[in-house]
C-alpha cells in the first residue's frame, strides 16, 4: 500500500508575527515556520500504517524554509521516499494553490492512501484535504483518529464534538484528515536525522500551475487590541490587596461584613 502525506508548514504562534507594509500579508523576512501540528500526526499514522500491514510512506512538503529539516525529520521516523515541490510561491501559499499543485503529483504517484492534517491556523480559504479530494475526485473523511485498512478499503473512525465517535468505510484510494494519530508523533533523536541526511535523497518536483485562484481577497490584517479595562497593581503585599478589595467593593462583587 502507497500512503502519502502532503504537509504543510505554517507560521510559528511561538514567534511575534509581524505585519508587512502592505498591512495584508505577514512579513516574510521576519517569518519562523513549523511543521503543522495535524500533519505531524498524518506523519505518524501513515508510518504506523506502514509498520502494521508494509507498504510505503511518502511525504511531501512545498520549498519554503525549513521544508529540508521536515523531510529529513520523516526519513529518521520511517519515510521511504522524500518530495520538495519547488515553483514561484512564497510562505504564504493558499490552500487552493496548494491542491492544485499537488494534483498532477498525485495522479503520478497513484496513492492508494492520502493523509492530511485535518486542519491548519492559517487555513483562511478551507481546508487541503477536502480541496485535494475534490481535485482527484476521491472520497474525503476529516477528525479521523484511527485506520485499518483491507480488501481495498479503510475503515476509519471519526471524531465528533461531544466525546462521540463513528466507524466508517471508505473504498480506496481516498484522502483522510487526520485529527490524531493513533500514538503520539514519535520523538527521534538528531543522530538519526543526521544519518538520514547522509542517506536519504530528497526528490525535487517543479510546481504546476501555483496560482491562487479561489481564495478570498484579504482587505486587511490587525493584530489583535490590547485590553482598555486592564489595571496594573503595584506597591507591597498589604496595598496590593487592600486595593484590590477596593475594586471588587467598588464593582459590587464584594460587600463588607457588619460586627
């Protein structure tokens, strides 16, 4: 079974983001990229698939910063084959841009798995695994948190609000979000991402048609307002807390008690 995982790298939320000039896209010089949590467990599903019924794991990520510690990273954890798709995009490639890009790639692969992350914090014009879905014309399944799969089909278990949870089969090939990973992502020492650097060969795609039609027009990005009612409470111990029980007396939320 040939399982791939599109991933995507996104902006680091540890990092200050900063607003370029233009006031409608991020600054790129000043941009920390990571891996996306969800596609970190697509990686690890598709190698737990792999360990149980064999088969091959390819991954695949865009040429942006970072892109060559991601691959090398999913060699070390179990990845057979490594794909860059380079072309004339930045770091802020849109999910349509994305599906559209791997669309042609896919049909020459010929997956009988594709595993996604079921979501991203910078997805603003939907989801990839539903785009690439439509664009490949497979059956989609996002909040998956489990895969078996046989006779040509996976059955899969899907996440609903609520603690609740359903089984469902999907005939292959077919695109999965994935929600979790049926374990943790595994952790692997930098030994092996060395050693994977000396042996793995990273595979260079060139993009096709990289445009990013279909995604809504951004008029304007604002970081977000600091707090109006916020108060900072200096002085000692006994003035902090004195003045603190002013504000809430004040506030009505306290009342003092009579002897």
């Amino acid at each position: 079974m040939r399982v791939v995982v599109p991933a995507k790298l996104v902006p680091d939320l540890v990092e200050e983001l900063v607003i370029d000039e233009s006031g409608v896209t991020l600054d790129v010089m000043e941009l920390s990229l990571c891996l996306n949590e969800f596609d970190d467990h697509a990686i690890e599903q598709a190698i737990l698939l792999k360990e149980r019924d064999g088969g091959q794991v390819t991954v695949i990520v865009p040429d942006v910063e970072e892109a060559d510690n991601v691959l090398f990273n999913a060699a070390a954890k179990g990845a057979d084959q490594l794909v860059r798709v380079g072309g004339d995009f930045d770091e802020s490639i849109s999910n349509h841009a994305y599906a559209r890009i791997l669309a042609p790639l896919m049909r020459d692969l010929q997956p009988d798995l594709i595993l996604t992350g079921v979501q991203a914090h910078n997805d603003l014009d939907g989801q990839l695994g539903p785009l690439l879905a439509e664009f490949l014309n497979f059956p989609y399944v996002g909040y998956v948190a489990g895969i078996k799969c046989q006779n040509g089909k996976a059955e899969v278990r899907k996440e609903y609000p609520g603690g609740l949870t359903a089984e469902l089969e999907v005939s292959l090939p077919a695109v999965l979000g994935i929600q979790a990973a049926e374990q943790p992502p595994r952790y692997v020492a930098f030994s092996r991402v060395r050693q994977a650097m000396k042996t793995t060969v990273i595979e260079e795609r060139k993009a096709i048609d990289p445009s990013h039609r279909g995604v809504p027009e951004i008029g304007r990005l604002y970081q977000p307002e600091s707090g109006k009612r916020a108060e900072m409470i200096e002085g000692e111990a006994d003035e902090v807390a004195a003045r603190l029980v002013a504000i809430l007396s004040e506030r009505g939320y306290l009342q003092r008690g009579h002897s």
